[in-house]
C-alpha cells in the first residue's frame, strides 16, 4: 500500500472518529447519576430490544430549524403486529393525532412520529403512506403523531417538514446510540429558557423482578424551575423568576417503551410515572404546555395479530403488584432523558434573530459539586 492511500485512510479514519463522538457529553459524562436503577448500554430507548429510532434534521438558513424524530417498537409491519400501548394526557394543550383509538383498543399499528404543531397533518400523510405501502388493501391507517411548538426559532408557518421526511426518518431508524439535542423533532426546541431537543435514557430492572427494559425518548420544549437531582440549579443560575412570561409554556412529548409484558391499562399506570420525572426537572405542566406520555410494550407474546383465526387473544401479563419497578424505572429514565436533552443541545440562531443559549454545563456541574461532591471530568 503506498503512502498516498495511507493517508487518504488515516484522513477518513479520523473524520469518522470525529462524526461518531462529536456529540456534546451526556449527563453522566460529569459524574451526575440520576436515581438508583442501572441504564441500558447504550443509556438509550434504542436499548429495549428491537426498537429503533430514525431522525430528519432541517436546520437550514436562518430561519429553519425543525425536524422528524421516529421511534419503531420493531422491525417487522407494525400494522399486522400491532403493540399493547396507551397514552396519558399530563396537560393537554396539544395536537396529539391518534389519542382515541389507542384509548379505545389499547394498541399501536404504526410507528410514533414527533415533529413540530404545524406539521401534524404531514406527519400523519408519511405515515400513512408508509403503512399503506407495506398493506395492500388496507383502508384504515390510525396514525400517531406528537408534537411541540417551535416557532420561537423555527419559521413554523412556512410548514417545511414534509411527508418525504417522515420517510425519510422511518427508513433511517436503526438501533444504537440515539443522537440527542439539536436534532430531529427537537432541532428547534427550548427547555427551562435554554436550548432544549431530544433526549434519551433507559434503565434495566433488577433480574428478581423480571430483568426488564424501560426506554424513554422525549422531545422538550417547557418550562419551569430546573433541578438537576433535586439541587435548585435555576435558582443558584438566578434566572427562573424570568421565566413566567412566555418562557414557562410550551410542551413536552415523552416516549415509554419496554420489554416488560403489560396491558393497555397498566401502561397507562407507566406513562402517569413519565410525569413524575418530569416534575423531578422542575417543570410543571403549565396552562400552555402539551404534555403527553405514550407508553409501549414490545413484548413478542403479546402482539396484537392484525389477522388470526382465533376468536380469542392468549396474552400473559405481569400482575399488578410486580410493576412498581417499572414505575420507578420508567422516573428515573424520564428525568435523565430530560436533563441529557439539555446537556447535548447546543446554542443556536433561528427565526428573527432569536437566540437559544445552551444550557451552562460548566456552571452546572460547578454547582452539582457544591451541592453534591461531584468530581467533575
């Protein structure tokens, strides 16, 4: 091999190592360990097994700046395999598509889809394409699609997300690490008057009580008085008595995903958790903000088979007094889904000029060892 190509591969080597770990450090990078549990390997949804998460960043000139976030409980047509889920309404300033009919029959035919307000009905229009392409003859699609609004930075009126970036994003998805803060859905984002995005964590159960996975996704836009593992951060920051103006509102879609076998009603009783953490940051459901929780089980046993010569279902389910862990799980993957969605995202210029400041990680981590003896790294 000539020298030549040596270098032209040491080049390719180290823009590769570069796109892989460019991502700004997770929360417990600096030490900051949030609740009991363990994660996942990957810290990630994506560590519930099968599920993938695809994203569409479109952060173009200087006035764009939204996105498509994807998450798929599995690989195959999630139509004929539909999935045990429910949907928990924490304040319900929001256009959540395909509540009811989750509500209704407690399960989930397609993927979730997250994106900006305006977007919705695009959303909703890709996947719908998406699963009519896999079901010929079907007629019925109840597509689920969350939002948050982003017009603080984004030109949200202009509607730039389109039908071929919900494709685009379903046909990306793929296991691993999931990049959070400025991408996909949460491009455009704010969160406790900084930067907000997407985030992720998970957190694996002991194996007495079953060995399982729960995975949190969530994109957030809200505000509050942040805490970081109950240390009062905007308060030592002094910046939260601004805050309730317009900054306070906004909203906050959170995604629950695990291996745990549960029925539509004790998914339900996960997604009531999801809030929980999101209290434990500090936010608080404001009159403005949409704060939903989608809850799914992956579980292979209990797939909804969209067709079966059956007349009955033959399910097994975790009783209800196993599922505590879960719900402390299912806390603490929320809360540090939330706090790494801050910690990853970045500053940025968007619509009007407005500007979105990062989250002050330096002063946030000085302030944890005040309160905590964290060495930081």
């Amino acid at each position: 091999m000539n020298r030549r190509l040596i270098v032209i591969l040491i080049i390719i080597l180290l823009i590769s190592h570069e796109t892989v770990f460019s991502q700004n450090k997770r929360t417990r990078d600096y030490g900051i360990e949030i609740g009991v549990l363990k994660t996942g390997k990957y810290n990630a949804i994506t560590d519930v097994p099968g599920v993938k998460v695809g994203q569409v960043t479109l952060s173009q000139g200087d006035s764009i700046r939204t996105g498509v976030t994807a998450i798929l409980p599995h690989s195959g047509n999630i139509f004929q395999e539909k999935v045990p889920a429910a949907i928990y309404i924490g304040n319900g300033f929001g256009k959540l598509a395909g509540y009811t009919q989750v509500k209704e029959l407690g399960n989930l035919e397609t993927p979730i889809v997250l994106t900006n307000t305006l977007s919705v009905s695009d959303a909703i229009a890709g996947l719908v394409t998406y699963t009519l392409d896999q079901n010929p003859g079907v007629g019925s699609v109840n597509a689920v699609v969350g939002e948050t609004n982003d017009g603080y930075l984004n030109d949200i009126r202009g509607r730039h997300v389109k039908s071929d970036h919900i494709l685009q994003a379903l046909n990306a998805a793929s296991d691993g690490p999931v990049e959070e803060g400025n991408v996909g859905a949460g491009t455009g984002t704010m969160c406790f008057q900084y930067k907000g995005g997407i985030g992720t964590s998970s957190r694996v159960i002991p194996a007495k009580f079953g060995g399982y996975t729960v995975g949190v996704l969530v994109q957030t836009n809200f505000g509050g008085v942040l805490q970081i593992n109950g240390v009062p951060i905007a308060k030592e920051l002094g910046n939260y008595a601004s805050q309730f103006k317009y900054d306070v509102d906004g909203s906050c879609m959170m995604v629950v995903f695990t291996d745990a076998p549960l029925d539509a009603r004790n998914l339900e009783r996960l997604a009531k958790r999801a809030i929980m953490g999101l209290a434990k940051t500090g936010g608080i459901a404001s009159n403005g903000s949409g704060d939903y929780v989608i809850a799914v089980s992956t579980a292979t046993e209990n797939r909804v088979m969209n067709n079966s010569d059956s007349l009955v279902e033959k399910n097994t389910f975790l009783r209800n007094d196993v599922i505590s862990p879960l719900f402390l799980a299912t806390i603490e993957a929320t809360e540090e889904a939330i706090i790494n969605s801050l910690f990853a995202a970045e500053s940025t210029i968007g619509k009007s000029g407005h500007k979105a400041e990062a989250l002050p990680v330096d002063k946030v981590v000085e302030i944890m060892k005040k309160y905590q003896g964290i060495k930081m790294e």
